[in-house]
C-alpha cells in the first residue's frame, strides 16, 4: 500500500517540552528539538514519523528527492535523514550523493532503507562525511526508528560535543579576558593582586610584587609561606585568624588590614580585599584578592587632618585674641558697602547683642559729631588712592557713654585696579588715650617743674653769687670804707642761702626716692610735742624776720613711734607754706593726742586756698598758682604726704580763702608696719 | 654819696637777700635805688614816686604779681611811666621771656660788672 502523504508535522518548543519523556529531560536546555527528515512514498513512513514523535524528535516526511533536497537547501537543520532506496531519486544511490553536496547535507547522518534483496554496495560521493547507517527491509517501523534513534543519538553526542568546545573556548576567553583585566587592575591601581591556590599552596602575584613591593620576578609564583613571612609579626595572628574564618565560610569575602613587608624591609598598610572560591562540597579551593596600599593614603589623611587642626586652632587662637585685645575685625564690600564684620567689632560701638545689620550709616550715626568728617574723609580718601588709613575717632554708645575707637583699614583692589574692598580692624582706644592724657599731663608737669626748679635753685645761687662779689669788692682797696662792716651780715645770708639750696636738693632726692619706693622709714619712740618745741624755735627768727609770729600750743608729751627726721621735715614745710602765704600774719602750732593718734596743726591766716585746689596741692609738681606764687618747688606738700602715709598717716587742709588755712596732720601712736 | 641830679632807678625783686644786696651795691656805685618785692609794689612806688626812675630793673618770678603781668600793666600807665626802660633780671632761659618789651636782660646768676654798665647806660 503506497499512500502518498505529505506530511509535515512540527511540535512547537512548548509543546515538546511537555510531551518530552523524562530519559531526554537531561538535555542540554539550549538544545533545539532534534529533526529526522524521512524520504519515502512508503505508507509506513506515517507510523516511523510517530514514533520519533513520540521521544521526541520532529519528524519531516517528503517523499521525493527534490522535496528533500529543498527542505535541506531551506535552511533545515536535520540531526539524521532517512533515505529509501526504492525511490526513483535514489537509482545508484544519488540523492544521499546530492544531500552531501548540500551545505546542510554535508555531515549529515545518513540512514538508507533498502529493500529486500536490494545487495548493490552503498557508495556515494561524501559518504565518509558522516555516519550512514544502512537499514535492510523488512522496513518495520521500530526497527527503522531503533537504528535512526542510533543516529540521532550519534549526532547529538557529537553536536553536545562541540557545544562543550564551544563553551570550553568561551570560558576560555573570559578567562583570558578577566585575567587580562585583573593585570589591568593591578597596573591601574597598583594594587597587589593575587591567586592562592590551596590545594598546591602557592600564590601567583601580579607584577605589583615587582613594581610596588620591590620583590624579584621569581616571588611572581611563590609559596604562601612567603605572604605569611612577610606580614608584620604583630598583625600575624590576626590575619591567620581572618583567614581561617574566610576560608571556613560561610562569607566568601573579607576585608582585613594589615602591614606588610616591603623588600626593602619598610613596611605597608594594606587594605586586603579576598575573595574565597569553593568546590561543589563547599571547600575552599582558592582566594583570589587584591592589596591596596594605604600606607601614602594614611598619611595623605594624616597631614590633611594635622593641617586641618592647626588651621582651626590657628582660627581659634585669632578669635581668642582679637577678643582678648578687644580687637573687632570688618570687611567693607564696594562700591555697594555692603559690611561684614565680627560680634567684637559691634561691641565695641556698644551692642554687646550684635545688629542685624551694619552701614555706613550706622558707623556715621556712632560717630562722635565732631570726628564724623574725618572718619569719612579718612575712609573715601583710602578707596580713591587704593591705600590705607589708621585713625581714632571718638563713639558715643547707646548709653550715651563716649569711647575712643582706634581703626586701621586696607583697600584691597582687584585684577584690574579697581578696589573692591576695605578690610581693617577696630579696637578700644579709650584706655590709650586717657594714659596718653595723663602722660601730656605728666610731662607738661615736668617741663613746668624743671622751669619752676631752675628759678628756685637760681634764687640761692644768684644771692650767694651776688653776696660773694659784695664781698670781694668789700675787701678790694678801694672800696667805700663802710663796706666791711656789712660781710658779717652777707656771710650769713650766704649760710642760709647754701641750706636752703641743700633743702631744695634734698627734695628732689626724696622725691626721686619716693618715686622708686626708696624712701625708707628709720622709726624710733620720741615725743612729738618735744619735736614741735625745738622746730618752732629753730624757725621762729626766719618768721619774725618777714613780720609774722609762730606760737605753739603743745601742752601734754605726745609719745610715738615714728621718723624723727622725716616728721621734723613734715612740720618745717608746712611752717615756710605758712611762711610763704600767711602774709605776715601770726602762725599757730598745735600738738595734741588721743588715745591712737596723735595731732598736729600748723595755721596761718593768710590768703587761704580756694576750695578746688585744696586735693591739688598735694600733688607732685602742683602749685596753686606759678608766677603770682612762687617759692617752692611743689614738692614739699607731694612729699609731706608721702612721708604720712608711709607712716599710716594722713594729712588735710581747711581753708576759706581771704582768712587762712589749716593744715591736719593726724599719725597713729602704734607702731606702723615696717 | 650820689651824685646830685642822678634819678633814681627801681628794682623789682622778692628774694629779701637778692633785693638788700643789690640795693647795697647799687648805693655805693651811687645811684639812688626805690626797691619793690613784687610787681603790685613796684606800680604803687612808680605811681607814688616823686621822681621817676630812669631805669626799672625786673625779676620775673615774684608772688603777687609777677614781672610778666608787671610789664602788660606799665604799658596801659600813663606814657612818661610806660616808656621807662626795663631790663629783666632772668633765671629761665626760656624763648618766653625774650619777646618781652624790654631793652635788655640779665641772666642769674648776676655778673656784678654787667649790671652796673647796663645801670650806667641808663642813669649815668
């Protein structure tokens, strides 16, 4: 029964898989379904092509030689074919000669059905290309699908065999390409690369062991004793413990930091990145890893943090000084003015809470009045001649308190010229100044001293000078016969004039001694009342000799412990005061005591002392008044007060002017500290 | 003796030892001499004297009133005693002293020969 049928059956992939018995279930997945294309106009060929359905494989009946060399030349992709003999295509076997001319057809397996009795030898062009099975009649289905199923089986082992070259050559190539790019690495980076194999127990390194670590070629491939030998001791039980534990799993990565050892001995901080990879039973074959070098990174981080702190502390120390020193410090953008400044600065204009903001105006607004021209003057000045200015000016705070500020600022201009900038500090000059007004004070009152100083020292030797010339011509033998009579008198102004000249310079000593802290007090127990006896007749001729009088009223002993001399010295400057300024009239001395102080007063009823020159006249180098008042050098009060306080002492005036002064010395009895 | 028809000369000075010996002196070199301790007496004595001084001689430094505010009050008197000549008998060496309106100054310590030919200069 010959049935022609064209039958051309395909399972789809999905439909094959589930229809794939469970022996196939091992095939490779990517595998296409395996095609058998069956040549034959026999009628069984419809049974041959369902049993290869069956396991299966997608069967193609055709049945003439041309449709099958067309299926071949389409691009089909048959693992076997089938080849009835008995077809007129197949006379001297031609078609199996045709198919292994075709490109699809060249190495293919080949199975030729021969019918009965059919013994002609099988020789065909491109026969050797392939396996060709010949299947002898009867052509009973199973047999023709059992030998068939032979061939398929043939050409998927050698197909899966070159799968698996294929695959081995692509694995290949990775592997080339992943090495290539791990040398790549190392070279990139520098890093040290490696590949411990634990089975043989040697490490391979890249060429960083060379470059970077200074090792020789020959350590490329090394023992892992050498990484052991060559970690830093210290780190080495920390490392080998890390190990274990990467090599034990269950985490295939770790990350450990150690020192390793330099060839030249130094040693490096690594950062060791290992990857472990293991067998099927989870044992670890080999750690692949990469160590980076730290060592330049650490002190890179090292000197960025040192620089870091020195620059903060060097910002500390400034803010602490410019606080310390009260200094503020500005920064005055132009052309806009627009400033910035520190809370110091907005302090000292008197907001210990600094404003929210600060112009130009509210620097005019502090300004005092007066300065306010100058400080602008000095500012627009600065910025037209791109320079500097250093100036002080007065500020009146919100409490109304008037300040002297010193400022100092710097244009700053840029690439082109133009000033885009002051900057400049501020800081509290009141304290400056009030000293520098005392040190005017000070030196006007010395000038005015030295003045006062050469006309009192001139006085005496101007009078002795002119007593002495008396003299000579007095004894010269011309002279008027009289003459003689009055050296005698001469010789004594001459006595008094030379002590008062020695008075003088023992004044400015005390006064150069009180000012070094000198003046030493030589205590001894004397009675004052005693004391005030023997000044008041010691000086009773020099007052009677200019008109006036000088009583003392010193009743009782007043017994203390005090300086003799420097008391003595007390009472005779304030008796030639009283001399001085009592014009003519009487002077009164008193002594009295109670029980811890002891009190003497020396009056006079002379022109007396207004009111606001009473302090004054204690002071160094003070007079009341310089020309209508001369005679003394100011010192005497400066130094009588000196010497009381020393003493524990104090001494006061009271006077009206027009009707005299009193003067109050009062000393404690006890004896003051030494 | 002075010589008659000599006029007197008036010498401002506060410092009693100074005044006395110059008067002194100034006596036996025959000049008749009107003395003053400070300024207030000597306007008083030019004022009240009977003849006027040929010569006033002037310290500076005088209580009461010194020899600077002296010679600012002689220049407001009447012209016969404003145009007396003074001559400064000067301790300070200071330029102060030297714009005053005088025709001469003495430094202290005095040279006795100085004085008596500036003294001539004036009063014969």
């Amino acid at each position: 029964m010959k049935r022609l049928s064209r039958l051309h059956m395909r399972l789809g992939p999905r439909m094959a898989g589930l229809a794939r018995p469970a022996a196939l279930d091992d095939r490779p997945a990517d595998l296409e379904p395996l095609k058998v294309l069956i040549v034959s106009d026999c009628a069984d060929v419809e049974e041959l092509a369902r049993l290869h359905r069956e396991t299966g494989v997608d069967a193609t009946v055709v049945t003439t030689g041309y449709q099958a060399i067309k299926m071949l030349a389409g691009g089909e992709d048959y693992a076997a074919a089938a080849l009835d003999a008995r077809l007129p295509a197949m006379a001297n076997l031609g078609l199996a000669a045709l198919i292994r001319n075709c490109e699809h057809g060249r190495n293919l397996p080949l199975g030729i059905l021969l019918p009965q009795g059919d013994e002609r030898p099988v020789r065909f062009a491109g026969q050797e290309n392939a396996p060709v099975e010949l299947i002898r009649q009867p052509l009973e289905p199973e047999r023709v699908r059992g030998k068939l199923q032979w061939l398929i089986e043939h050409e998927r082992r050698q197909r899966a065999l070159v799968l698996e070259r294929a695959e081995r050559h692509r694995l290949e190539a990775a592997l080339r390409q992943s090495e290539l790019r791990y040398r790549m690495i190392g070279a990139a980076t520098r890093d040290l690369l490696y590949d411990w194999d634990l089975l043989r127990n040697t490490v391979e390194w890249n060429h960083a062991i060379c470059d970077e670590y200074g090792y020789p070629e020959e350590i490329l491939e090394s023992a892992f004793d050498f990484w052991y030998a060559h970690t830093h001791p210290e780190d080495r039980a920390r490392v080998s413990a890390a190990l274990d534990q990467l090599l034990r799993g269950p985490e295939s990565r770790r990350e450990i930091t150690y020192r390793f050892r330099r060839a030249d001995g130094s040693y490096a901080e690594v950062v060791d990145r290992g990857y472990v990879l293991r067998d099927s039973a989870g044992k670890a074959v080999r750690v692949l890893g990469a160590m980076q070098d730290q060592s330049a990174q650490k002190q890179a981080e090292r000197t960025l943090r040192e620089r870091e702190e020195r620059f903060r502390r060097g910002q500390e120390r400034l803010q602490r000084a410019t606080q310390a020193a009260r200094v503020g410090v500005w920064e005055i953008d132009l052309p806009d003015w627009t400033i910035w400044r520190d809370e110091q600065h907005d302090r000292l204009f008197g907001h210990e809470v600094p404003l929210p903001e600060w112009t130009r105006e509210t620097l005019l607004a502090h300004v005092h009045p007066d300065d306010r021209k100058r400080v602008r003057g000095n500012q627009d000045r600065a910025i037209r001649e791109r320079g500097s200015y250093a100036h002080e000016f007065r500020v009146v705070w919100p409490d109304g308190s008037l300040h002297w500020l010193a400022s100092a600022g710097r244009t700053e201009c840029d690439a082109e010229g133009r000033p885009v900038k002051i900057i400049g500090t501020v800081r509290d000059a009141t304290e400056t100044k009030a000293i520098e007004s005392e040190l005017r004070e000070a030196v006007r009152a010395r000038d005015e001293f030295l003045s006062i100083a050469s006309h009192e020292l001139k006085t005496p030797l101007t009078a002795i000078s002119l007593q002495a010339q008396i003299i000579r011509r007095a004894t010269q033998p011309n002279a008027p016969p009289n003459a003689i009579e009055r050296v005698p008198t001469l010789v004594d102004q001459m006595d008094r004039q030379v002590r008062r000249l020695a008075r003088l310079v023992d004044d400015m000593l005390d006064i150069s001694r009180l000012a070094l802290g000198k003046l030493a007090l030589h205590l001894e127990t004397f009675d004052l009342a005693e004391l005030a006896r023997e000044i008041v007749e010691r000086m009773a001729p020099e007052i009677t000799s200019i008109g006036s009088t000088l009583s003392l009223d010193a009743a009782e002993p007043v017994i203390g412990h005090w300086d003799r001399f420097r008391i003595d010295q007390v009472l005779v400057n304030l008796l030639t005061n009283a001399a001085r300024y009592g014009e003519g009239k009487p002077i009164e001395v008193a002594v009295r005591a109670t029980a811890t102080q002891a009190r003497l007063t020396v009056r006079d009823h002379g022109r007396g002392i207004a009111f606001e020159d009473q302090e004054r006249i204690f002071q160094r180098f003070e007079r009341v008044a310089s020309e209508a008042t001369p005679g003394g050098l100011g010192l005497g009060l400066f130094i009588v007060r000196q010497i009381l306080e020393l003493h524990e002492g104090s001494i006061r005036v009271e006077s009206v002017l027009g009707e005299g002064s009193l003067f109050i010395v009062e000393l404690p009895r006890a004896t003051p500290r030494p | 003796m002075p010589p008659p028809g000599r006029k007197p000369l008036l010498l401002v000075e506060d410092e009693p030892d100074i005044r006395e010996s110059l008067r002194d002196l100034l006596a036996d070199a025959g000049y008749p001499v009107l003395t003053a301790a400070n300024g207030r007496e000597a306007l008083e004595c030019l004022r009240t004297s009977p003849e006027r001084p040929a010569l006033i001689l002037l310290d500076l430094m005088m209580p009461m009133m010194g020899g600077s505010t002296f010679l600012e009050r002689l220049e407001q008197e009447p012209k016969d005693l404003a145009a007396i000549p003074v001559v400064v008998l000067s301790a300070a060496k200071d330029s102060a002293t030297r714009n005053l309106a005088t025709v001469g100054r003495i430094e202290k310590p005095i040279d006795l020969d100085e004085l008596l030919e500036c003294v001539k200069r004036y009063c014969g």
